[in-house]
C-alpha cells in the first residue's frame, strides 16, 4: 500500500466544474471517506486518482511520485464499483482469480490459489467459493467484488459507493465488515459516499466536499464536533444540527449571526419557551419537534419521557456553536 | 370516517397461504401501518381491506358494515398507490374533480370541494397547471388530493412513499401524518420500513411469512416484543440476543448467563432448555464491576452517540453508548443491562417468555 497525495487538482468538464483546486493527503493505511451530495465531486476525484480522468492542472502523487501522466494500469489501483459487475458464467473462485492472470500479474497457480482462500477467508465466502456467481445472494455478490479488489496488491483501493445498492440492514453489517477487512490488511482505502453514516463509522479521515471544493478534513470526532462551516455542520449528524438567529438566545459571540444546536447543544428545563409541535417515538428515543418564535427546532429525548403535542417545554443552548453570515465558523 | 374490523381473515393462492387468519381493528381516525419484510401477507392483507382481493375466509367491517365480498366500487374507500397514477392530458384541477364528476356531482360544488382539499395540500394555486410539468411531491400531493375530494371512509396507501429518495421521503412522511392530524382521517399504510412505521404510526400490525406477529402502539411493540422476529424487525440496530442454556422458573428474578446472575423483570411463566436473553442496544452500560464481560469488536462513531458491537460467551451485542467516552476495539469491558427493560424468549419458538415487563405491569 502507499500514501496518496492530490496537489490543487482541478477538473472540469465544459463549464461545469467537476473538482476545483483539491490537495488532500492519504496515509499509508488510512481509510479516507469523501462525503457529499451528488455532484460535489466525489467521484471525479477519484476518477482523477485512478487515471480515468485527465485534470487540467495539479499534481496527483503516489509514494511521493507524479502519475499524472501514467496509464490507469501503471497507476496500480483497485477499483470497487457501485454496480457489481461479476463473470455470471464463472464461479467465485473464477471471479476472484481472474484479475491475477491478468498478462501483467500472471501470477503462479499456487500462490493464486492461496491468495483467494486468504481473501475468501476474510470476506466469509469460503464455503461459496464453487457457486456460480448468479447464485449468489445481493451481500454476497458485492462482498465477491471487493474480493476481486482485494486479491490484488494494489497501492491504494478507490471504492465508489460500494454498498449504496444494498438494503439498510445489509449495509449495516458490511460496514462493519469492510471496517474490519481495512484493519486486518492494513489496506490504503479512499471511498466516496453521499451516506453520512458510512462515512462516520468507517473513516479515519473525512473529506467534506462542496461543490467541488473540500472544505474540511479530519476525523469523524472532529469534523462533527468542531465543523469549519455551517455547510459541514448540516452534512454530519442526524437530526440535522438546527440554527437560528442569534437574536432568540443572545449572548452570542462578536461576529455571529446564527447560531447552530445539535440535540446535545439544548438543555432542557429552563430558558426560551418552546411549544412541541410534533412527536416521533423511534423506540430508543423520541424526535421532538419544536417552535420557538416562528423557528423549528428538532431535537431528542428520552423514550418515556413523559409529552404530548401542544406542551410548553423551556429549553436553552449548551456549548453551541456559531457561524458568521456567510456561513464560516465562529470559535 | 369509519373504524376497519378484520376478524380470521384467510387468504390463498392455490396452496400459498398469502395470509394465515388473521384478527386486528383499526380505530375510527387511527393512522394505522401494516410492517413486515416482502411477502409477509401485507399488500394482500390491504388489498383485501380495499375489496381488490376477496378473502378466502374471515370478515372485513368498515363501519361497522360486513365487506369481506363486496367489490370495492361498494366499500368508499380511497387506494393511494405507490406509483401515484395521473392523468397526464387533465390539468390538476380536472385530475382532482374526476371522482366526484364521475359520482353525478355538479361542476360548481366539484369545483368548491376541489378548492378546499388544494387549500389542505397547499397546492391551490397549481390547479390550472398541467400535471406533465410538476415535481414528484406535487404530483404526490395531487394523488392524495384525488383521494381525498370523495371524502372516503378511509384511506388505504401501499408504500406511497417507496419510490421518493431518501431526504424527500422524510419530508413527505411529516406532511401526510401532518395532513392525518388536520383530517382524522382512518388510514391504512402499508410499509416495510420500521422507522417509517414507528415515526407515523397511532398503531403497528407487524405481520411475517402471513401472520400477524404482533399488535399495539409503536413504542409498546419496541418495549416488549412478542417474538424475537418483531424485536428484530424493530429498531436501528435491533434488539441483541444473547443465547443460553438453562431454566426460569415462575416468578424468578434473574438469569445465569455464562455463570454471572444478571438481574430480569419478574418472570410469569417457566421455561427451559434453549433461551434468548433479549436487550436493546440503549440499555447496555459499561461498567468496570461487572463480572459479565465482553471484547469490543467494533466501533460506530454517530456523533451524538456510538454503537459497539460486544463479543461475549453468550453472542455478539450492540451497545449504544455516549460519544464522550472513549473505548478501543479489543477492549475487554464489564457490561450491565437495564433490568426492567430485558425480554426473555424461548429460542424454539421464537416467542418472549411471560413477564412483568410485557404483561404490563412495570
């Protein structure tokens, strides 16, 4: 595996900006998760990395050196699709062999064989290794496909929203999966999403994209916890963080116009009356949704928290967080 | 509006038994979600309710009224789909009038009655527009308008917000339970997702392989599941299910897992040989004191809280625990559970053991 490293790398296409000046490091062993809606330029980054795009400037390094002007196979990448594409006439151990007789690789049968079984082992699919592809069921096939990545000994691992097509509950269990997989081989990862939850439970690093820009870095604690703008703010934590005028609390911080509160951030009991407007019970919790002056606010509680519509609740912020007029972060 | 009475309701398909007698009662003004995975007899179960299926056996009331044979031009009762059928050469007014032209009403009431539902969906000013143009929620909107205007007994809706994304569903599912709140009207929604059911639902029928699994408001059927199929069907992640060998007499208070007493709600039946011990992830704690003890496999980080999954002698389990505190995987941690909030079942038959907690009385 190797470190990656993207030096203002720009691409567009036409008058449409796909990336926009983007440098980001990614570490020997890091699993780096890009997360943005469609069209931040998630995937063209990636693309870019895997030799499928051509910037128009910057520097994309790999081990330090410029591949900028290599082929996608020099680049030596694996890349992991949405869309499972398997071999449905060859068996999974033909699935997962095949891209190690490539003519470049042309690996020896023995070490093949054991490269499988190794790779099969950590996905869990040993005893399916002599199913036809088709036989297989939706998790399988794209645990298959990862496996057809993994064999492989590349420097790094692009995967473009490998699980978006999966059930929640598949998904789920193949986070965790992955997560682990990524530990145990130390393997170099960089996934693109637009599903906040993949990318806090499974990254080391977050890449927060806008629009083709990256505006924050960091780890998942950080980038929730500490957000550069209100744009990165909405993107982590469900519900969405809330932000109001500063007005309706005050003792607000020079400079601030709104100010933003994620459930933990109100306390209730005392401070601004609120009416409760409605009352979801999620079963561990209950979504509070509240008005305040003619604002929103949506919020968790306890589960048997005794409430019902129409109650009037105090609340009040703790430790908030705020943001100037243009949305940048007010510390 | 009216209430919606199915007693040992049957239905067959050649010999596929689609859904296995099966009694439940919709209350006037409910909103009302028929759960479960595909297949598991709720399409079929509403379909009978709208008169599109005729049961094989058992009886459907609407208010009150037997219906179970009736064809469903007889039953007033509106079906929204999950592809929300338009006409595309009617602007949305005509779209909307249709139904109550169609019943012999004049043009000058259609029109009043038209104006009001739009005033309710708020989308009064769009009814000159031609349908072809509109966004997904507008013409979601119009659907419910057009089953709303004939004033039916009750609503049935199959999965009408299945084919919305992720963000725009949401929104959707607040403005229809908002839109039930104004109209009281009895609804039927059929689903299979949980967290659709437990946000909009007044009650949950949770129906599997064509059978009702179980019956009640959203927060009772999570707090005390009847089958280990509910309490896994239920909740984000699902209860967690630490399996054991071993006896629970009538009114015992506690179990032996792994050797370790752990404290339950009084039991109110025995039971032996192969047992579930039952608890969601919220109820976990980790505690240095307690001799029950797992290694942490694995880490969620979600912001406000994180979820770790547990191995322990007895199986994997789910915690969900504050954020703040910091664990590493491969941590050996002391776990304790919320003794009042733990179902025990038997494993066979994949139902909860009779307690103190789901007969109600903590």
């Amino acid at each position: 595996m190797a470190d990656v490293e993207l030096r203002n790398v720009t691409k567009s296409f036409g008058k449409e900006i796909g990336i926009d000046t983007i440098s980001l490091k990614i570490k020997d062993g890091d699993f780096v998760v890009l997360l943005g809606p469609t069209g931040a330029g998630k995937t063209t980054t990636l693309r870019c990395i895997a030799g499928l795009e051509k910037p128009e400037s910057g520097e994309i390094l790999i081990d330090g050196l410029s591949v900028i002007d290599d082929s996608p196979a020099q680049r030596d990448v694996a890349m992991v699709f949405q869309q499972y594409s398997l071999y449905p006439h060859l068996s999974v151990r033909e699935n997962l062999e095949f891209p190690l007789k490539s003519p470049i690789l042309n690996t020896p049968a023995d070490i093949m064989k054991q490269k499988v079984n190794e790779v099969a082992e950590v996905l869990r699919i040993s005893h399916k290794l002599d199913n036809k592809a088709t036989e297989l069921s939706g998790g399988e096939m794209q645990r298959v496909s990862m496996g057809r990545a993994l064999v492989r000994n590349p420097r790094i691992y692009l995967m473009d929203e490998p699980l978006s097509s999966l059930d929640a509950k598949l998904r789920g269990d193949l986070r965790i999966e992955l997560k682990r997989i990524q530990a145990e081989l130390g393997a170099t990862i960089l996934y693109v999403t637009h599903d906040q939850i993949e990318a806090m439970t499974m990254a080391t690093q977050i890449g927060v994209l806008n629009n083709g820009r990256l505006e924050q870095f960091g780890t998942p604690r950080d980038i929730y916890e500490n957000p550069s703008s209100l744009y990165v703010a909405t993107r982590l934590g469900s519900p969405r963080i809330n932000t109001l005028p500063v007005s309706v609390f005050g003792g607000a911080p020079a400079g601030a116009t709104l100010i933003g509160l994620r459930p933990e951030h109100i306390e209730l009991g005392s401070g601004q009356d609120c009416q409760v407007m409605r009352i979801e019970h999620l079963g561990d919790q209950i979504r509070l949704h509240l008005q305040l002056a003619g604002h929103k606010i949506t919020t968790l509680i306890e589960a048997h928290t005794p409430i019902k519509v129409g109650d009037v609740i105090a609340i009040q912020p703790k430790n908030p967080i705020f943001f100037d007029a243009n949305g940048a972060r007010i510390v | 509006m009216a209430q919606i009475r199915i007693e040992n309701v049957r239905k067959e398909f050649g010999d596929f038994t689609a859904v296995q007698s099966s009694s439940f009662t919709v209350e006037d003004g409910e909103f009302f979600m028929l759960l479960g995975p595909s297949g598991c007899g709720k399409t079929t179960t509403l379909r009978m309710m709208a008169g599109l299926e005729l049961p094989t056996s058992g009886e459907i009331y609407i208010g009150g009224e037997e219906v179970g044979m009736k064809p469903a031009s007889q039953r007033d009762i509106a079906f929204v789909f999950q592809m929300f059928a338009l006409y595309p050469h009617m602007n949305v007014g005509k779209n909307m009038s249709y139904p109550l032209l169609s019943q012999g009403m004049s043009r000058s009431d259609a029109k009043k009655r038209v104006y009001e539902v739009a005033k309710i969906l708020g989308i009064e000013n769009m009814l000159n527009k031609s349908v072809s143009g509109l966004s997904g929620g507008d013409r979601q909107r119009v659907a419910l308008g057009r089953a709303i205007v004939r004033e039916p007994k009750a609503f049935l809706m199959d999965e009408p917000l299945g084919a919305l994304d992720a963000e725009f569903r949401e929104y959707m599912s607040e403005e229809l339970r908002a839109l039930h709140d104004r109209m009281g009207a009895t609804t039927v929604y059929v689903t299979h997702d949980q967290l659709e059911a437990m946000q909009m639902g007044d009650k949950i029928v949770v129906m599997n392989h064509g059978v009702v699994e179980q019956f009640g408001t959203p927060q009772d059927i999570y707090d005390k599941p009847a089958t280990m199929f509910v309490a896994d069907f239920i909740g984000s992640p699902p209860m967690s299910f630490l399996h054991f060998e071993g006896s629970v007499l009538e009114n015992s208070k506690t179990v032996k897992l792994s050797g370790q007493t752990i404290e339950v709600p009084t039991q109110r039946e025995s039971a032996q040989g192969k047992l579930v011990f039952g608890v969601r992830p919220e109820h976990v704690k980790l505690s240095d004191q307690s001799a029950f003890r797992g290694e942490i496999l694995a880490t969620e980080y979600l912001g406000t809280s994180q979820i770790l999954t547990i191995k322990t002698m007895n199986g994997d389990l789910k915690a969900r625990i504050s954020s703040a505190k910091r664990v590493n995987v491969g941590e050996i941690v002391g776990l304790t559970f919320n003794e009042k909030s733990i179902t025990l079942f038997n494993e066979v038959s994949g139902a909860a053991i009779r307690s103190d907690l789901n007969l109600g009385r903590i």
